[in-house]
C-alpha cells in the first residue's frame, strides 16, 4: 500500500529562516507524491521508504525494520544541507506491507522505483528488512530493460543467498535475483564467516558470487576494495547498491535483527558507501535492517541517516555537469 509523503514528519531545528547557509534538510525537502504523474527532473533524489518487515519475520529475525523508514526520515531531517546548488531531494513517500504481503509490496516497491528512475530521480531506499532490495531490483530492471547487465553492490555481514522453497524472505533476495536473472550478478563485501553457514558459502561459490570478508575489509588497504567495486561496477551497464546495516559493529549498530561483534567500523563503510556512489554506472541505493525497537539511543538510526546523506553527498549522478 502506497501512502504519500507526510509534511509532518519533516520537522527539527531551524537556526535561521533567512540564511540559506545555516538551513538542514527539513527546511529544503520536497514533497513528491508518486500517485500523481511524474515530470522529468535533473539532478534530484528521493527517498522511499518501505515500511516492511515481513521477510525478517518469516527468516525468524526480530521484527521491528518497518518502523525504521519514519524513523531514518526523522534523523535525514535534522542534518544539515550541504549539497550542491540546484540538487532537489524529494521524500517519495513510503511503500507499507500490509497483511503479511510481501511479494506484493515489492512488487510496488518496484513499481516506484522504476518511475522515479525513468524520470530521472535517483531513488534513496529506505528499508525495511533486507527484503526491501528486491523490490528495489524490481524497480532497476524496470527501469532499465531486460538487455541491460545488473551489477548488485551489497555491504552486508550475510550472502542473503538461502533457498526460498517455502518462500522468499529477508535472507534469500540475491538467490531469487541470480535464478530469474541471468543479467544480474553479485559482489558482497563485510561477509563474515561466523554469520553464514558452510552451506551459504558453498551458495555462494555456486552462484559465482564475488566477496570480500569482513576481516579481510578491515585489515585493508581499503585501495583493494576499491579496485574491485571499479573493475565489478564498470562491467555493468547498471549497478544497484544495498547495504544491510548487521554489516557494521554491533557497538555502532546495535539496532538490528542480527548484530554483529566484528561488524565493519563506521568509517570504513563511510569510505566503501562514498566510493560506491561515486561510480558513474551506480543508480540507486538501498539501506536496510535498521530496528529502531532494538536501538540504544538512536545511534544506528542516526547512522543509517548519515550513510543516507553521504550517498546524497557523493552521487554521481547528482553532480554538476555530469
Ligand atoms: N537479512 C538478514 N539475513 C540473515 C539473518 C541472519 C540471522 O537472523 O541470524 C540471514 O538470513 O542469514
Ligand atoms: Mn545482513
Ligand atoms: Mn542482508
């Protein structure tokens, strides 16, 4: 179910109501209901949320992602507007999964995502449990066309690669994608040995997937991942970018399903999100699993809003003359 932005929750504090230098993003955001016909725009971005948790509840994690989209929205708000002159942000609203329809809400997830593409607006995704990057690849290769080659760009501590016979669910979206898709491919980096089974590597093998282990990430240099995600990203017509937030430190983010001891520190995900972004075939983002109900604080919230700005920041596709 689709429900359109609410102004209300774009509120925080002002500094001035004249100088445009001390403004944040609640005083610049857009409002843009994707319910009505969309007009082409340059240099702009929405954020979409997908209220839904769903795939977390049938992968037996703990629920509580579909609170996360208001809550991320919350934070976005109170950020200062450091983009460039003439970026438009949008808040697109929010896809809300109802009665434990989950296909169907990433099917419509898709849906808006792919007529935000198609007008030019790069589409910010804010999950949800990780089966928000579904919805969102349905969207991309809407968007795109069946010709195009799809590269999937995930920071996530787990493949996501387990069998959907019963189902898909939060943990099996890149399984679905590389069986229906043979357009698609996939390169995960922060995997973690002890959050996937023997038997998820062995997916992971089969499927060909590319990674990079956590530790590996860590130990760096950090120039090894970035020659992969260039050689990977520039191999495909297209990339979509998703980060599960169980990716980063459970000190830094405690509020998620499956936290982890090992997790990525902040500021090398920072590093991995900006060169990602930065890449000029990346055309939407995902961010998921955040569970405000398990946070402490609000700190993976206020996380999960600074990765979301810092995409913004460093897009590609946002900046002056592309
Ligand atoms: N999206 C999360 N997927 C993980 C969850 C693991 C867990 O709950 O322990 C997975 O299925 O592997
Ligand atoms: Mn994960
Ligand atoms: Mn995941």
């Amino acid at each position: 179910m689709y429900q359109p932005p609410d102004a209300g929750r774009w509120t925080g504090r002002i500094d001035s109501v004249s100088d445009e230098r001390a403004f944040r993003l609640h005083q610049r955001i857009r409002l843009l209901d994707l319910s009505q016909p969309l007009e082409p725009v340059e240099r702009a971005a929405a954020f979409i949320g997908f209220a839904c948790d769903e795939g977390v509840r049938r992968n037996q994690g703990r629920q509580g992602a579909k609170e996360a989209p208001a809550a991320i929205k919350a934070a976005l708000a109170r950020l200062p507007w450091h983009l460039p002159e003439g970026v438009v942000v949008y808040d697109a609203g929010d896809v809300v999964c109802v009665d434990e329809q989950l296909e169907q809400s990433q099917a419509e997830l898709g849906t808006m995502v792919a007529r935000l593409l198609r007008s030019g607006i790069t589409p910010i995704v804010i999950g949800g449990g990780h089966e928000t990057a579904y919805g969102h690849y349905l969207g991309v290769r809407e968007a795109i066309g069946p010709a195009s080659m799809i590269g999937i760009i995930n920071i996530d501590a787990h493949f996501d690669l387990r069998p959907y016979d019963d189902g898909p669910t939060s943990g099996t979206m890149f399984r679905q994608i590389l069986d229906q898709d043979d357009r698609a491919s996939y390169f995960c980096l922060g995997i973690q040995r002890l959050s996937n089974t023997a038997a998820l590597f062995a997916a992971a093998e089969k499927y060909g997937c590319r990674y990079m282990m956590e530790d590996e990430l860590t130990a760096g240099p950090i120039e090894a991942a970035y020659a992969q995600i260039e050689e990977f990203a520039s191999k495909h017509d297209a990339v979509m970018f998703t980060i599960c937030m169980d990716a980063i430190s459970a000190a830094a983010a405690p509020g998620v399903s499956a936290p982890s001891p090992f997790g990525l520190a902040p500021s090398l995900a920072r590093a991995l999100i900006r060169r990602i972004v930065s890449h000029p075939n990346t055309v939407s983002v995902d961010l998921c699993e955040v569970n405000p109900l398990l946070d402490e604080g609000g700190k993976t919230v206020a996380l999960a809003a600074a990765f979301c700005m810092e995409a913004l920041l460093h897009f590609q596709r946002l900046q002056l003359g592309r």
